[in-house]
C-alpha cells in the first residue's frame, strides 16, 4: 500500500502533463461545432439596412447558404469581403450576421443605428458586397446560440436549416477549395434533387 502511494504523485504529475502537452498541439480552429446536424436556432432579427424586415430560420429555407458572422471592426472578416464577393459573383448564397461588438462597461452602451448602416455601407463599397443581407444581432442572442466565439465565422446552412458546417477564421481560396466548397457542393447537389 506504501508503494503505491509513493507512486501516486508522480501517475498524478504525468497525467496532467500529458493533459496540458495534449493541449498544445491542438488546434482551437478546428473544434468541432455543437451545431453541427442541428437546426438553426430559433430568432427573429431585424434586417440590418431594412430594420422593419424581420428574419426567422423559417425565411431562409429552400437553398444552401453560408452564413457569414462579422463586423466592419473586425479587419479579418474586412480581408475576406473581397474573395467573398468572388464566390457569391460565382453563384454561392451569403447572408451576413452582423456581429455586434459588446457594449463598454466603463462608457456604457452607444449604439447608433444610422451610424452602422453608414459605416457597412462604406466597408462594403470599399472592399466587396458579398451579402444578399445581413441579419443585424445587436445582443448576439443568435452568435451565442450558435456558438460564436467572434469573427469571422462561417457556417453552411443547408435547405431545411440544417447546421453542416462551421469555420472559424476566414475564407481564402485555401479554405473554400479544401474545407467548405465540397460541403457546400454536396448540400447544394441534394437542393437540386429536392426543389
């Protein structure tokens, strides 16, 4: 009994190593999504242009799509729009989920909706208009739903609403071509089968 509890510490120490080791060579770009297989989340969110317009998971049915989260503060999702507009000039659906920064605890919450409309305005003559829309999230109720962790993010919805793929970092040609066009490919095929 003696002898294995002089053992124990170090079975202890090793375990947790290893743990820890395990952990640096994982690569947090490429957890798997809760969502995956699952359908959209329920929401009802404002257009972000046509703030009257109100979109539900049930709207965006009847085609494969991506959804893109982002921001115009966000300079990754900024370097993406361009090779975006590429893929949606090519046919591929986009919606944006506009992604809200959390307000300030010490200057309070400021948000100004004429003030975004202007600023994605100019972001998207500047660098491409991918997006068919953009769904404004102002509380990111659906980004935490979704399991957001910030942006960009990407997921292919497919025609029922089906969660099939989550992204987390851009989308270069790298990206498309490797990760998510045959994803997008094979749920676009089965749109076909099933007007």
């Amino acid at each position: 009994m003696r002898k294995v509890l002089f053992y124990l510490p170090l079975v202890l120490f090793l375990t947790l190593a290893l743990f820890l080791l395990s952990g640096l060579f994982s690569n947090p770009m490429e957890r798997e999504s809760v969502t995956i297989n699952r359908a959209l989340p329920a929401f009802s969110l404002p257009d972000l242009m046509q703030p009257d317009h109100q979109w539900q998971p049930e709207l965006l049915r009847g085609e494969t799509f991506l959804l893109n989260v982002w921001g115009t503060w966000c300079p990754t999702c900024n370097a993406e729009l361009s090779y975006m507009t590429e893929l949606s000039q090519q046919g591929v659906k986009i919606v944006g989920l506009y992604y809200v920064l959390p307000a300030d605890p010490v200057l309070g919450e400021h948000f100004d909706l004429a003030e975004l409309q202007a600023d994605v305005s100019n972001k998207l003559q500047q660098h491409g208009n991918p997006y068919q829309f953009n769904i404004l999230d102002v509380k990111r109720s659906l980004a935490l739903d979704l399991g957001v962790s910030g942006a960009p993010e990407t997921f292919i919805i497919d025609s029922n609403g089906m969660v099939r793929s989550h992204h987390i970092g851009d989308i270069n040609p790298q990206v498309w071509r490797n990760k998510l066009a045959p994803v997008y490919q094979q749920w676009r095929q089965q749109d076909g089968a099933n007007p």
